[in-house]
C-alpha cells in the first residue's frame, strides 16, 4: 500500500499549487512595488531634466541680455566726458562747426547704447531710492527728494548698472548756505 491514490495525488498538487499561487502573488506584489518605485523616480527624474532645461534657457537669455554689460559700462564714463564737454564749452572757444560735428557722434553713441537696453535712471524730482541713487550729498530741500544729481544713473534692461550719484533734500536749511558750507557754491555752478 505504499502507493498513493489518484485522489491523493491530486490533493498533493492542489494543496502545493496553492502554495505556489501564494508565492506567486508575493512576487507579483514585490515587483508591483518595485515597479512603482521605477515609476516614481523617473517621474522625479523627468522633473528634474524639466527644471534643468528650463533654468538653461534662462541663464542662456540672461547672458545674451546682460553679455556685453561690461563694455556698457566701460562706455559711460567716454558718456559722461562728452555730456560735459557740451556743458562747459567756453563761449569764446566755441566753434559751431567743430561742435556741430561733434554732436552727432554723442547722439550716435547715445543710440547704440539704448539699442542695447541702456536706459537713464530718473533723479531729480523722484524719492530717493537706495536700488537707483547713491546719495552724496544732503543738503536744503524737500526731505528724502533728489533734488540734484551729480552723476547720472543708468539700467541695463531692468538691471541697475551705475546707480545715480545724487544730492537728497534733508528738509533743513543752514546758515552757511543750501549745501551747507558756508560758501554760497553749489555743485552744479559753473566755475
């Protein structure tokens, strides 16, 4: 008798190919997991290359925008030489045709920078702003106005370049004069 019947044989493999289906489900939940696991870190992934590509096209439009703010501002101060130039011709000097050729060159200069974004900070008249003046000076006037500017101010697009250099009111008058140094001179005076 020590052979197994056909029926006992068939409760073997029923009873073993349940277990077989319970390990079988197990694998399959492990590699459910796994597959998850999979799905979420190329999500993450994605995102991240998503993220990377978009701060490239921006540092790339940031460089093309600002790429030639050095020479911009190597340039203002040649700027700044002619606008005074023109300020203090003396009258006895002065040859029209000379300045007359030269005031174009000046306007030309001027196109060129604003072609390339440069744009004019607005002073006198406005609240002082530590983002746009630097403040030299304070002396009688309107309190925290610019009431004079020593310097002018320039922006690249929306970037300050060259803070203005201004004279900030202090609300306050002096004996010795609006700037308050006794002399009566004011920067702006021609000597």
């Amino acid at each position: 008798m020590g052979e197994k019947t056909v029926q006992e044989e068939k409760k073997e493999r029923v009873v073993s190919g349940g277990e077989h289906i319970e390990s079988l489900a197990e694998a399959l939940d492990e590699e459910r997991l796994k597959a998850e696991r999979y799905l979420a870190n190329w999500q993450s992934t994605q995102a991240d290359l998503s993220r990377l590509e978009r701060r490239a096209v921006q540092e790339k439009t940031e460089v093309a925008k600002f790429g030639n703010s050095r020479l911009i501002i190597n340039l203002l101060p040649v700027l700044d030489d002619l606008e005074r130039a023109f300020d203090f011709l003396p009258v006895g000097l002065v040859d029209p045709s000379w300045v007359d050729r030269i005031r174009p060159i000046y306007g030309k200069l001027q196109a060129i920078l604003e072609a390339e974004g440069v744009s004019q900070i607005e002073a006198v008249g406005k609240a002082f702003d530590p983002h746009l003046h630097e403040a030299v000076m304070c002396a009688n006037g309107e309190e925290g106005m610019v009431i004079e500017e020593v310097l002018k101010g320039y922006k690249l697009h929306d970037r300050v370049i060259r803070p203005s250099k201004v004279i900030v009111g202090k609300g306050k008058t002096t004996e010795g004069g609006q700037y308050g140094w006794g002399s009566g001179y004011s920067p702006g005076d021609k000597p």
